[in-house]
C-alpha cells in the first residue's frame, strides 16, 4: 500500500473537523433551566461527511430530501459502472468525474427521446456518484433512480416498462469515452482505442428490482443511496496495530474479511473524500430545478407534514428515538430548558447578539 505523501487540503480539513467533532473547545450551545437553574452545554458537531456521526445525518437530510422530490410512480435503479483500466484517471483528476454525470445523463435522455421524437419523453431522474466498492478500494460508479415514464412536451404521461440495456451499455461507454478524450486530449486516444476494443459489448450497467411505490423507493434511497463509504457495523476490531472489517463480496455475495494495517485502512477511507462543495447527488429532467412546470407531477406534501417529518432529523429528536430521552429536558424538575448562550472558540454570543447581526445582515442584502 502507498501512503498518501501529500493529501489534499479536502483530506486535511475533513479530518481536523472530525477530530474535533464534539469538542467543547470548538464552541456549542448553552442550556439552563428556568426553575432550578440547572445548566448544560451541548458542544456543537463538525458537520464534515466524513465522520461517521455526522456523515449519516447528512445521509439522512439528504435522503428526506430526495423523498419530497419524487413522482408518484414506479421507479428502476440503474449502476452505470466503468472499466478499471479507467480508474486511475478519475483517482489522479477529480474534475474528470463530472464527465460520468454528464455521460448518464446524455445516455438516459437519448434513451426516453427514441422513445417518440416528435413527443421527446423526459424522464425524472437523480444521479448519485459513488468512489468506492465494498471493499474499498477506488471505484467511481453511478447510481441512477430513474421514473419508470417521461413527460412530453404537450403535457402527456408515457409509462416506460422495458429498458434497453444493451443500449444503455454501448451509449454509456461511447459517450463517456468521448467526454474523457475532450477533457484528457489527444494523449487518451490509445487509452480508448484499447477499452473500446475490450469491452466490445459496452460497460456493465446493472439494474435493481423496479421500485414499485413512493414507501419503498424511499426506503431504497435511505439505506442505499445516501450512505457513507464504510457503516460502523462493518469494522469488526482494532487491535492497536491492525483493522479488520468486512463485507459480502458483489459477485457471489460471500461473507469476506479483511485485515489490514491502520495506516492503510485510513488511506482506503481518506481517498474517497470529495472535493470541497462538489455535488455527488445531481438531479436531471423533471427533477431538474429550473422545471417549475412539471411540479405538478411530483406528490404533494402540507407543509406541516413537511415539517414534521424533517424534525426527526434534528439531534434533539434523533436522541429522543434512539435513546429515549430528552436531552434538554432537566434532569432535577423535569421541565425543557431553554437556550441561552452560543459559544464559539471560546467567545461568548449572546442570542440578542446574534438575532442583531442577523437583521443587520438582511439590511445589507435588501439594499
């Protein structure tokens, strides 16, 4: 194994965050109870993807917000894989990863367009990039949630049942190849000659069970789409020196377990790190934002029930369903304690302090 000599920035900064993950001396919330006077500090959390707490609140967030999104009808989950010849070139040029995005989306498109011209059918569909296989190692791939149906232009809903998968293989590659060779340049050309010549049938798109309704595409999204690289459930020890997980090989789904030294377990995990603000959940043709027309189609939710359903992903409530107990409720009189204080790195922020800079804020925008 190769230790990384020089990580990123996104590696160093990700890692210091989840470090400090917890740590009063980054700053946190004050609480104090009105009838006793009993005070408790609650530290505020690093908020990177890559801790392990705060990564599945993230998922989490995440996955709510893809549910509210969705249409009311059948859904099919696609894997647009690669060759792994083409690996390295993704490992050592992050930016070329947006060339998987825009090759699933040209692909899944042209496919609904072949569909009826005249009508062109678009889809609904949310692409999610994934760098990493079960065991680890560097292996960018994309989950695509495809509506099983396009909407047309004059306004007609077309139910699309049968998937063309020997096209979507070939489509996927060529269309892929050509954006790396636009990106890369001439020098890739022998690289592409070679994969075109083997991987004659296109590169392996595998497609889940359909998701028959909203529940189970729901379901399917939080345990699937929206995870971290490797869940705590997974590591099975360390023992100071070396760490040992495992996983259920894809092939044959055979229980597998791997130890490894820890240096080389971090190098595994850190690699997979994105980039600071890329987007790994893109979403494209009636989920796509600047549709303002097709909302319509997607299923309706009160507000309130909006609301109700995103508090379960506040810390507050999370502990209350996972623990079963209040964490601000005072453990002398039994009575919700209130906020009173925000501390940062030791400064005190008086909440009069922070609603001040809040308006003055607004003012600035507003004029």
């Amino acid at each position: 194994m190769l230790y990384i000599l020089h990580p990123r920035q996104a590696v160093i900064d990700n890692v210091d965050k989840m470090i400090g993950c917890g740590d009063p001396a980054f700053g946190g919330a004050m609480y104090a109870c009105s009838k006793c006077g009993n005070l408790k500090f609650v530290p505020f959390r690093c908020k990177s993807r890559f801790c392990p707490t705060c990564g599945v609140k993230y998922c989490q967030d995440r996955s709510h917000s893809m549910a509210f999104k969705l249409i009311q009808c059948s859904h099919r989950h696609c894997v647009f894989t690669i060759d792994e010849d083409l690996r390295r070139f993704f490992l050592n040029d992050r930016s070329l990863l947006d060339c998987l995005f825009h090759a699933v989306r040209s692909v899944v498109l042209r496919m609904f367009f072949q569909r009826n011209k005249s009508k062109n059918f678009v889809p609904g569909f949310i692409c999610v990039l994934h760098t990493f296989g079960r065991p680890l190692e560097w292996n960018p791939h994309i989950h695509c949630l495809i509506t099983e149906g396009g909407f047309s232009d004059d306004g007609f809903w077309r139910v699309v049942k049968h998937f063309n998968y020997t096209l979507l293989r070939k489509s996927f590659q060529t269309a892929l190849l050509n954006e790396m060779e636009k990106r890369i340049g001439p020098s890739f050309r022998k690289t592409k000659a070679h994969i075109y010549k083997k991987d004659s049938n296109g590169f392996y798109v595998f497609a889940k069970p359909n998701l028959c309704n909203t529940q189970s595409v729901i379901k399917y999204i939080s345990r699937y789409l929206g995870r971290p690289v490797i869940a705590l459930n997974r590591i099975d020890s360390y023992d100071g020196e070396n760490v040992t997980f495992h996983y259920n090989r894809h092939e044959d789904n055979a229980f597998v377990k791997i130890t490894v030294p820890a240096l080389d377990f971090i190098s595994l995990l850190i690699q997979h790190i994105p980039e600071p603000h890329y987007k790994m959940t893109r979403y494209y043709g009636l989920y796509a934002r600047h549709r303002s027309g097709d909302k319509k189609l997607i299923k309706a939710v009160h507000p309130s029930k909006h609301k109700f359903l995103c508090s379960f992903s506040k810390w507050r409530n999370n502990i209350a369903v996972s623990f079963g107990y209040d964490p601000i409720c005072c453990p002398n009189c039994k009575t919700t304690m209130t906020l009173t204080d925000l501390y940062f790195k030791h400064m005190r922020v008086s909440l009069e302090d922070l609603y001040e800079r809040s308006m003055a804020k607004l003012k600035c925008r507003s004029a």
